[in-house]
C-alpha cells in the first residue's frame, strides 16, 4: 500500500506546479486534495463512496419519503419498493459486500413478507456473487426488467426528490429505475386506472395489489404474455364462441322442439321452444368459434338430444338474472344444505347437474352419495335392495374431490332410471385422491370401472368437461392433465405452474382450459396442443377456486386471502377484485346462466352472491363488517352494524372489507361452504359441513 503523502509536501509541491506552469496537473492534484483528510485519508461525502450500505440508506431514503407522501399516491408508489428491494439486495451481494447484504435483508423483508414469502424464501440463502449467478430466482430478476406503471405527477415528483437528494441515496436508488426497471407514465385522463376517483378509491381501502401491468412477465404480476421474453404485447388470438352443434343433431334437436311445442303450446307472452332454441343457436357464422373437429366427441345418442332438449326448455323458464338496476341488485334464492356430524371427515362435496344427487369424498377414502329428495337409491342388479345412500370403496387415501358427469333433471319423474325416455341425469361420477388415482364410478351399478393412473402426487381437483367424455385433473406434481372417458392414458400434459395445481375448470366451449395453483397464478390452456395462450398473476394469496362464464368471455378466480378476480379472457385484462370473505380459502364459484352475477362460497362460513358489473353508484369503497354469521341475511345496501360475528361468540369477529359490488351475503351457522352452484333456472344450490 502507497504510503500517504505529507499535507506540507503536497502544499509544497502544488505551489512548485503553479511556478512552472503545470496548470493541469495543479488542478488534478488539488482535487485529488479537497477530497482528503489532514491525514491524507479519503473524505466519505456521497453515500455512493460508503460501500453496501449505500443501497441501504437509499431505500430507506425512498420508503420514508413514500411514506409520508400524499394519500393518493402512496398505493402506486409503495409498488416501487419490493424491485428496489430486490434488485438493491442482488447488487450489494454481487459487490461481495456479504455482511452489508445480510444486514440489508434482514431490515427490510419484514415489509414484504406478506406479499412475496416465496421470492424472499428463494432470495435469502444468496450472498456470494456466484449464488447471484447461478439462482433461478436472481437470473429471472436480473435478467429482465420489472415493469411498472405509475401517474406521471408521482413519477415526476419521485424523479425530483432522488434527485435533490442524490448525496444521501437517491443517486443509488436512480441508477436501479434506470438500469433494473421499465417505469411507463400514465396520464389521468389517459387511463382510467390511474384517474382520481380511482386513486382517491385505492387510497381509501389502503389498497396495496399488485396492478394489471406490473412485473416480469410470467413470473410476477403482470402481462398475460407467458413469455416472460417477450418484447411484444400481441396475444395469441382465442375462439371464446360455443361449440357448434353437430348438423345432423340440430336437426333432430329442433324437430324435438317443434313437436313439443305442437303438444304444449307456449302461454301467453311466452315465446316457443323453437324461437329460445334458434336465438341461442343461429348465429352468422365467425371466426371466434372452434371448429367441430378441433374437439372431437363421441358421435351424439338419442340422450344428447333429450339433454339439449330439456336446456332450451329451463333456459327459456328460467328466473332471469339481468343484473343491477336503479343500483339495486337482483334478488336471489339460495337452498343450502348442511351436513351434521362429519367429525371433520368431509373433504369434498359436489350436486349433480339434475339437483337428484349430492356425494362426499371422505377422509376415510371413501365417496358417499345421497338423494336430495330423501329417496332410496336403486341399482341395476335385481338382487341388490334400494339404499337411503351408496358408499363407493375403492381409493386407498383420503378423496379430495368428486365430480358428477353432465347432466339434467328429465321432463317426467321416474322412480328408476330404465324407460323407453332416454334418461338425462348424470351417469357417472369422478373422484380423485391422495392415492395419485383417478376413479370413474357408474351410477346405476354403484362401482367402479376404470382407474386412471398417471399423476406423480396426489390428485387436487377433478372436473368434467361441459360436453362430457373428457375430464381435467391438477396435481401436487405440478400439472395438470386431460384425459378422456374411453382411454386410460392421458391426452395432454400441462406443465409451467412452480407449485401444486389446486383448482382447475374449463371452457364452455372445451377449447381451452384452466389451472389455479399455489404459485399464485393461473393459467389458461389450449386443448388441441396443450400450449399456454395466458398467464393471469395479481392474487396475493394461493388461489383455490375458478370459474369461466357461461358467455365464455370472463374468468373468475379466487383465493386463499378471501379475494375474488375478473379477468377478461381476450385481452387478457383484470376487470376488478371483489373483496368480502374472510380468510381460509373461498371454496366454490359458480355463474349465473346469463353471466351477469357470481355466487361464492368459502371457509368463513357464507354465501355471497356478486354483480360483475361494476354499480354505478360505487364509492370506490366498501364498508366492513364482520366475519361469519349466525343466520341472518345481508343484503349490499345494509348498514356495517348488520355485520356482527356470530351469535354467542365472546370475541369480536375480524373486521372484512367488503366491495360494493356485492349484492348480498348468506352467513351460516358456523358451517364452512364447501360447494355452490346456480341451477339452469338460476336457483343456486350450496352444501356445507357444521362444525361447532
């Protein structure tokens, strides 16, 4: 090490260089002196010079000062935080600053722990620069830039304060915007997102969500790209439309009708059976529909017929659910059935299509069906007696969940199943298990014919498609997988989600599928070659139920922090978060035949029905009231003292923001909700287990 050069000799020997002329070297020198000590030390003036904590006082810096900021901006820039957080934390390492980084880490992952546990678990075991080099979790972070829209007025005013503060941290924290991040400025006027009212809306609720547009795309909150490489915004194009009908059943369909409507004429006012069927049918033809042969099913029987039959007739007799009006939401039934008794044994319910049947997948590795009519169940062997219920044994783990195949109440009541009518109640039910095995359950013989195989985990959720003969499955493993009824091997793989598969759903249409995962993510897939054509990020909690629209346009999507999500499946948009069940999971979604209302059940123990369009007399926010029930109804209008906790209870239920977007809510009595479902004649279903 050089040693230090005396303050009188370098006085000295500047006064020698202004003698001889040596101007520029007088002048280095003289710099190189204001920045020194008496003895020759460097002087710390700028935090750039004070080493890993320079990243440190600069963050700090930004939070203190976004802390204090105006109420509505303070939403928009606490999202800065969490990339300055990280891409600060991968600098300080990667300059092998490894105590200054561990510090760092240490002060400041309190503030996102809520949010982002998983990035901070992958995140904290790095602290040398080769960890920055070979972690997944960094490459993705240092490898793309995090996207992030904020009001120019609050870009602007950041952009001054770092500045005018550039000694104690703000330089540092400029040279992450620049280098790490893609900041887009929005104008008010530009973008609805970011006008007043819905700022002042998000300031009021103390809204911290992530928005639509930010992060790295297939990774955190962002684009429903999922390439998170992508330089472009165009989306793969989506056919949303229905199905088309096979030529040859259309025909027999409408000759049906037409006969029925010769023998019971249509009341007064009343359209016929042939006029519902061809609005809902003729349309000009469009590109937005799959082909026939994009999905190929099993040649349509007589059944099919009698099913498509039976659903003009209840979506023409249906109660119409048309949405709001006058900002007062529709009214709607609820018929809830509760089990007693369960010793935490149920795990899973479903209610079959024509509202005859309800099964439980049990903990004790068995499925129990029962008649809702309270009827004796039959069987097709002779020799076997009528049974008030049917335990279905087979799995060898605890079954997580059922699901009925397709099905309708039929035009007569028959007290078995076997008449000339074809029958149009489901005829087999699915159940999936800790086992890792899917089993397919006949529902007139009461066992069981085929056991799928194929998963590396236990089996989350299972589903049947809306035409039948295929079903969905997610898995621990990390997949989900299509099958079809006739083969015992899987038709397609779909892999990409970073944790287990918990909820999947389909299409109307089948084209397309859907996975829900504890990655916080869902995904949107294409049947016909299994690749993803959207990436929907912005729940904050494990999401745990989806449901697309009988219309085909709008997903909806929950979690585990009681939030429900509209997203708008072409452009690949969020429309809004709903907000107002209680934590634990929201178990169930299920859509009105019109798409105008969602209905909802979870763990704290309500039902709650939801308008999608947003209330034209919305204040931006909602009203709190309390978690659980005991019994009394509570309609959108209500004042926050009807939400009191539950009857007898001694301690204060949690306080829940609710979104004026909800209609009305059904407590119970302290009976978690495991399924609901809106009947073809808007009747919604709901099946619980008490638990005192």
């Amino acid at each position: 090490m050089p040693e230090l050069m005396d303050p009188r000799l370098r006085k000295q020997v500047i006064e020698y260089l202004s003698k001889k002329g040596y101007n520029r070297t007088e002048a280095m020198l003289r710099n190189e002196s204001a920045t020194q000590d008496a003895e020759g030390r460097p002087l710390t003036s700028r935090v750039e010079d004070n080493g890993g904590s320079k990243y440190g006082k600069g963050l700090e810096l930004t939070r203190v000062w976004i802390e204090g900021n105006l109420d509505i901006y303070k939403p928009e820039l606490r999202r800065l935080l969490w990339p300055l957080f990280v891409y600060s934390f991968l600098n300080v390492v990667s300059e092998y600053y490894i105590q200054e980084a561990s510090n760092f880490f240490n002060a400041f992952k309190g503030y996102f722990e809520d949010e982002h546990p998983d990035d901070l678990r992958l995140l904290q075991p790095i602290g040398l620069p080769e960890h920055v080099t070979d972690s997944e979790i960094a490459k993705i972070y240092r490898n793309n830039k995090y996207r992030l829209s904020l009001s120019s007025v609050a870009f602007f005013n950041l952009i001054q304060f770092l500045e005018s503060n550039d000694k104690l941290g703000g330089s540092v924290m400029v040279m992450i915007l620049q280098t790490y991040m893609n900041i887009v400025t929005v104008e008010r006027a530009a973008d609805e997102s970011h006008s007043l009212a819905r700022m002042l809306g998000r300031a009021k609720e103390a809204e911290n969500f992530p928005a639509e547009d930010e992060g790295i795309p297939g990774h955190n909150a962002g684009s429903a790209n999922i390439d998170r490489h992508t330089t472009s915004n165009i989306l793969t194009r989506l056919k949303l439309g229905p199905l088309p009908m096979e030529q040859e059943m259309l025909e027999d369909v409408q000759a049906e009708l037409e006969e029925e409507d010769t023998k019971n004429p249509p009341a007064e006012g009343q359209i016929s059976l042939v006029q519902e069927f061809e609005r809902q049918i003729k349309r000009e033809e469009s590109d937005d529909a799959p082909a026939r042969t994009d999905i190929p099913l099993p040649p349509s029987k007589v059944r099919d017929v009698a099913l498509e039959v039976q659903k003009v007739k209840e979506n023409r007799d249906r109660f119409k659910i048309e949405g709001r009006t006058g900002g007062i939401g529709p009214a709607v039934s609820v018929v809830m059935f509760t089990f007693h008794n369960t010793y935490e044994g149920i795990n899973c319910i479903d209610v079959s299509g024509d509202n005859l049947l309800i099964a439980a997948g049990m903990a004790d590795h068995y499925i129990q069906v029962w008649s809702l009519k309270g009827e004796a169940l039959e069987s097709a062997f002779p020799d076997v007696l009528p049974e008030a219920s049917r335990k279905l044994i087979g799995h060898s783990g605890p079954v997580y969940a059922v699901s009925f195949s397709p099905g309708i109440a039929g035009p007569t009541e028959a007290s078995s199943g076997y008449s000339q009518i074809p029958t149009t109640n489901p005829h087999h039910l699915l159940s999936c298990s800790m086992d890792k095995t899917i089993r397919l359950w006949d529902l007139e013989m009461w066992t069981c014919l085929v056991v799928y195989k194929g998963h590396d985990g236990p089996v989350w959720d299972i589903q049947w498609g809306p035409h039948g003969h295929y079903f969905l499955t997610g898995s621990r493993d990390r997949t989900a997988r299509l099958w079809s009824q006739d083969q015992i091997v899987y038709l397609r793989l779909f892999a990409g989600h970073e944790q287990d598969v918990d909820c999947v759903a389909f299409h109307p249409n089948s084209a397309y599928v859907f996975t829900g995962s504890s990655d916080k993510n869902v995904r949107m897939w294409q049947v016909t070659n299994g690749v993803p054509v959207r990436l929907f990020t912005g729940h904050t909690g494990n999401v745990t139920s989806l449901a697309c629209s009988p219309s085909g346009k709008i997903l909806a999507s929950a979690d585990d922090q009681g939030t429900i999500i509209l997203w708008d499946l072409g452009p690949g948009k969020l429309l809004k978060r709903m907000r107002g069940h209680g934590r634990g999971g929201i178990w169930s979604l299920s859509w009105s035949v019109e798409s105008s209302v969602i209905v909802s059940g979870g763990m704290d123990g309500t039902v709650r029905v939801w308008d999608v369009a947003e209330p034209g007399n919305a204040a931006g926010h909602g009203k709190v009231i309390g978690e659980g029930g005991a019994g009394t109804k509570i309609d959108g209008g209500a004042s926050a003292a009807q939400g009191s906790a539950g009857a007898g209870s001694k301690k204060k239920g949690k306080e829940t923001v609710v979104t004026p977007d909800q209609i009305s809510a059904f407590p119970t009595k302290k009976s978690p909700v495991y399924k609901v479902k809106f009947t073809r004649m808007n009747l919604v279903v709901a099946s619980g287990v008490y638990t005192p």
